[in-house]
C-alpha cells in the first residue's frame, strides 16, 4: 500500500485545519483508492510519527510526505529532514519520501499568482 501524508505545521485553531483537510479529500475525489492522511509538526494531532504508526499497522508499505508548506522556513529546512531520517529508522519495512515543500513547486506559484490577480477584492 502506497500512502500520502500531507504534512503541515500545526495549528491550536480548528479552522486553521480546514484547507489541509480539503486538500486530503480532493486527493480522495481524484484518485479513490488512494490513501491520505494529515500530520502536523506541533500544536495538534497527528504527529508524522503517529500518522506513521498507523500507516505501518495497515501494511503500508510507501509512505510519500508532501510537506505544505509555501516557505521554506527552518520547519522545511532542518526539522522535516530529522524527523522523515526517525521515521526511516523506526519503519525500516516501509520506502519514506519527502517531496519539496509546495511553496517551491512553479505550479502552485503559478497559480496562486492567477489566483491573486482574478480575486474580488471588495
């Protein structure tokens, strides 16, 4: 089983998780079969570590990070790396990825830039 973490930073407000979950379910519409969870890095849960030891009890055998980030802030640049290198270690069974965070990937600074330029601002 291939799974997708969407992995963001975390957020004590319950609507701060709203588009992160949006996110999940649109990768759910497209592609159905596909697994996806949420993880945070603080303030709530899941933790990567504990979306992890889910995955893993389900057989998971891929687990590809997807880290929501738009900058690439020392969350992206020095936490991310050591704790994807835990997860490597703990779940030895499981092939761990991490793709670059989606603030440096040219489509989304495309279209958030159509978006910024065709928004209603009134």
């Amino acid at each position: 089983m291939r799974a997708i973490v969407l992995f963001a930073h975390g957020s004590r407000d319950p609507l701060w998780h709203g588009p992160i979950k949006a996110i999940a379910a649109k990768i759910k519409e497209i592609s159905p079969a596909q697994e996806v969870r949420c993880a945070y890095l603080e303030l709530t849960e899941p933790s990567l570590m504990q979306v992890a030891q889910e995955l893993s009890a389900l057989a998971c055998t891929e687990l590809h990070i997807t880290p929501l980030f738009l900058g690439v802030g020392k969350h992206a640049r020095e936490d991310l790396p050591i704790l994807v290198q835990e997860l490597k270690v703990s779940f030895p069974q499981m092939s761990i990825t991490c793709a670059p965070s989606v603030g440096e990937d040219a489509r989304v600074v495309e279209l958030l830039a159509q978006v910024s330029l065709t928004s209603s601002y009134t």
